[in-house]
C-alpha cells in the first residue's frame, strides 16, 4: 500500500484524524479489472465479474465499519471509447447486479445515489436506474453513490453553464459565486464532504474522478487490482486514513 499524503478541505468532515478515527465519505477508483482477468488468461468481461463481487463485499464492510457514504467509480465518461462489446458486457452486469442487490440495498436502509449523466444509457436501463434510487429514496442510512457516465470535468462546465445562465437572467451575481455556491450545484452536494479517495491497481491519478471534492481529501493508491480488493484492504486504508495529520491548511 502506497499512502500519498494531502492536504485538507476548508469544510471540515474532520477537524483531526488519529487511530479509530472512521472517514464519513470514501470514494473509490476500482482500477485493474481487466489486468485481473489477463494474468489469468481469462477475457475482460471475467474481472468485471470479479470486481462486482468486490464491490458487494467493500459496499458491505463500509457499512459494517459505520462509512457515511461509499463513492464507486463504475463507469466513466471516458469509458464510451471502449469497444461497443465490453460497454455492452458492463451495462449488462449494472442491469444484473440491480435485479439482485437491489433487495438487499432496500432492506439495508441504504440510500442510493447515482452521480453523472447516465440517461445516456439504454431506456430500459435508465428506467431500472431510476426505479432503483426512487425505492431507496426515503432509507436514513448510508449512502451508496454509483458514478455512471461521470466525469468531473463535464460537472464542473456543467455547474458554470448553470451559473452564467442564471448570472445572464439577472437572478445572480456574478460576485456572489463563491466554492460554497458551486459545492452546492455538483452531483454531489448532499454527500458528505470527501474524505478519503482510493484508487486501486497501482495507477497514481484521478482520471477525471471528483476533482473539486477531491481539493483536499487524503488519498491512497494502492497496488491490489479492483478485484483482489477485501474487507481487510478497506480495513487497512481506513487505519490508514487514521494516522494521516489534516490541518485543513492551518497548523
């Protein structure tokens, strides 16, 4: 496990951390299906298989451990250049991991989310996104946020379209827009600040991943592929997360 350290945000989630200290939000870059698969000569659609079960197994744990919020990135803007059989394979396994862990989501109070445009999806798959969110809609407990057809670059354009447009009716200043006014406007603004981002397959980069609630969260790169991820390596980061310092630019 590589910790990378980072600074902090100026909303607080926490004033300090230290050991026991659990991380309200964790988002997750969930890299390196397919080298999963290809190191067992399997093909593609095989580790993403595989990385459903890690994302039932992590999803379970950061419940478990009292996680507000679990951020899994599954399908990015990005991915639409994959080849149409493998964005098939993926969308397939979202309308198959619906039917079966919706239950489970729903009798859990777990309240899911969806971050990115992912009406561009199949109709009948946005029809089954939409049930799902709708069905878990009034559950009070933690929060699973699914980033489908995101990519932070298009919400933070997005989020300035939104701004001008109201800036140029007349109904804002302009030198009212403030980092609270656009945190307000992102896919994300009732989640909890972010924490802690992790990135498995030992690739060090964002990859147009939550880059403004990024700004300050503590992040992780870790060498296991998405796959290979357990309770225990969500356990570890979390200790981790423990031992980092977050001054939140002060002391």
């Amino acid at each position: 496990m590589i910790p990378v350290a980072a600074k902090a945000v100026d909303h607080l989630a926490h004033p300090g951390t230290g050991a026991g200290v659990v991380p309200r939000h964790v988002a997750i870059i969930m890299d390196g299906n397919g080298r999963w698969a290809k190191k067992r000569f399997l093909p593609r659609l095989a580790g993403h298989r595989a990385g459903v079960e890690a994302v039932r197994r992590v999803s379970r744990a950061a419940r478990a451990m009292g996680i507000e919020a679990l951020t899994l990135y599954a399908f990015s803007s990005e991915n639409w250049r994959r080849p149409a059989e493998e964005i098939g394979d993926l969308m397939g396994l979202l309308r198959r991991f619906i039917r079966s862990d919706l239950d489970e989501l729903a009798s859990e109070n777990v309240r899911l989310r969806i971050i990115g445009d992912y009406r561009r999806f199949a109709p009948d798959l946005v029809a089954m996104v939409d049930d799902a969110v709708a069905r878990t809609a009034a559950n009070t407990g933690p929060l699973l946020a699914i980033a489908l057809n995101y990519g932070a670059q298009g919400e933070l354009a997005a989020v300035a379209r939104r701004l001008a447009e109201r800036a140029l009716a007349g109904e804002l200043d302009p030198a009212a827009i403030s980092p609270d006014l656009i945190d307000r406007e992102l896919d994300t603004h009732d989640l909890p600040p972010l924490d802690l981002l992790i990135r498995t397959s030992g690739e060090q980069r964002l990859s147009n991943f939550l880059l403004w609630q990024a700004a300050y969260a503590e992040l992780l790169f870790v060498d296991t592929l998405w796959p290979d991820f357990t309770e225990a390596a969500l356990a570890d980061a979390v200790a981790a997360f423990g031992l980092r310092q977050r001054r939140f630019g002060g002391l």
